[in-house]
C-alpha cells in the first residue's frame, strides 16, 4: 500500500514539475515576420525599352533597373532648342533696335537743345522747335516700345529654357533607378509593355535584417523597452526551433482588438499593443510572414 502511494506521489510530482517546465517554456507573444518592402513605380509613360528586374535577383542602391522609350521626348526637346534659338534672335534684334533708337535720340537731344538756343535768339520759328520736341519725343516712345518688346521676347526665351528643362527632367525620368539594396519579391511588367506614370513595376526589400511583428497585452507591456534584446524564435521547418536575437524597434502607443490569427499568452484580453522585433536574418534562414514567437526574458550578450 506505501508502495503504491509513493508512486503515485512521484508521478505526481513529476507531473506538476512537467506542467511547469511547459509554462516557463511558454513564448509570451505570437507573430508574423514581415519586411520593409518598397515598390517601384514608373515615372514616365512609355514603351519598356529594357527591364532587367528579375523576382529572386539582389540589386544594388541606384542600378539602372529599367528604360522607358525616350524619342518623342527627344524630338520634342530638339523642337524647343530650334523654336529657342529663334525666339533669341529675335531678342538680338530688338536688342540691337533699341540700340539704333538710342543713337538717334542722342542727336535729337542736340537737335532740341539747339533749337532752343535759336529760339532764345529769336533765330528759330516755334515750328521749328515744336517739330525738334517732336522728333525727340517720337524716339522715346520708340525706344520704350522697343525694349517692351526685347523683354517679351526675352520672357519667351525664358519659357523655352524651362521646357527644355522639364523635357530633360521626363527623359532622366525615363530611367528606374533602384531606390534601395535588396532582393526582388515580385515584378509585374516585362520588357516591351507599355507604361503608365505611378505603374508599379517591381518590390524589393532588404532581406538581411526581418521585422517580427507581434502583439502583447497591457500586463506584458510594462516588461518592453525600445532597444531591449530579447529572444526571438522560428521554425526550422524540421520540428525544431531556432533561436535569433532581436531588438525592440517600435512599440504601439494605442491599443486595438487582438487580430484573428495572433495568439497571446493572455488570450482573454480583448486588447493588445503591436510591437516589432528587428530580428538579423543570419544565413537568409527567416522568410517574409514565417511565424515566430519571443520570449521577454532579456538577451546575454553572448548570444
């Protein structure tokens, strides 16, 4: 009978030790891994020249990625050139007009002012001196008008050199420079389509470096800080688990109802804050929306 009763208290010892064990071991938030993807549109309208963005492929920061076809935007800046160069001409001739009316109204001034000294000794009619102030003012009215125009003309220039620049600016915009380091998720045209401006062509994201997006509850949020080190854990996908480290990025400041597939350890609470754990993606081993759980206990730096 004592036999039997300890046995029954070992297995029961065992048990409870077995439950606890479990507990401890217990993750204290689920959550889906997830990047910092990018998606690159196109600038420009046009027919796909070239697209070398291949799904899978790594790119580098700034590599030329695609071509939209740039020759009606070159014939339309050559046209802007040639319609600039004569709208300078014409400035150059109102310029030198002004230059002409200039000169002659320096010899309408002498003129006038001769005429005035005539006058004074009463060796000049009024008729003559009305026609001199003619003549002088007739020039300044001219040389008024003249410049009037040079400055339209000039304004027009204006307007060609800034046509130029923005003809320039489309046709620059006709190549898709990578915007960032990292690997093609999808791409959704191929070389030869037509494009419009905003059309998505390609996503990217670096895939050194994975967000695990999770959720906690109020109690479990007093235990988070930003730049904590804690214990991140993924599925090896033979049973068994890796650990990573990771570092708390971001913290929500508001709370909202707990999504559908996120488990926590507290799955009463209707309310929980979203967290993201910047986790190093060592030997391209985590993939975008793999799930992973973390432990709250912080990280020894040996690890």
């Amino acid at each position: 009978m004592r036999r039997t009763s300890n046995r029954v208290l070992r297995c029961f010892t065992g048990a409870l030790l077995l439950a606890a064990c479990s507990k401890a071991d217990t993750p204290d938030a689920y959550g889906n891994f997830e990047a910092n993807e990018v998606v690159v549109s196109s600038q420009a309208a046009g027919q796909l020249q070239s697209f070398t963005a291949t799904e899978g492929a790594t790119l580098a920061a700034g590599a030329t990625v695609a071509v939209v076809d740039t020759t009606q935007l070159a014939l339309e800046r050559a046209q802007t050139v040639a319609q600039r160069g004569a709208t300078e001409a014409r400035a150059a001739a109102a310029g030198g007009q002004v230059g002409v009316y200039a000169a002659q109204l320096t010899v309408s001034r002498r003129n006038l002012e001769r005429t005035r000294r005539l006058i004074d000794q009463k060796a000049a009619t009024a008729q003559q001196l009305d026609q001199a102030e003619r003549d002088y003012q007739t020039l300044v009215a001219q040389i008024a008008e003249a410049r009037a125009q040079q400055a339209s003309v000039m304004r027009e220039v204006a307007s060609s050199t800034a046509h130029i620049e923005q003809v320039r600016d489309r046709i620059a915009k006709s190549r898709v420079v990578n915007p960032t380091g990292g690997t093609v998720l999808a791409t959704y045209v191929k070389a030869g389509e037509v494009v419009q401006p905003a059309q998505p062509l390609y996503r990217i994201a670096k895939l050194d470096t994975l967000t695990l997006r999770a959720y906690v509850t109020e109690q479990q949020l007093g235990s988070l800080k930003l730049g904590q080190r804690i214990q991140v854990h993924a599925d090896r996908g033979d049973g068994t688990l890796a650990t990573f480290p990771g570092v708390v990025a971001w913290v929500s400041s508001k709370a909202e109802f707990t999504p559908t597939p996120v488990q926590t350890r507290d799955e009463r609470a209707s309310l929980v804050y979203a967290v993201k754990i910047s986790v190093p993606n060592t030997g391209a081993v985590l993939k975008i929306g793999m799930p992973g759980d973390l432990r709250l206990a912080p990280v020894t730096k040996g690890t």
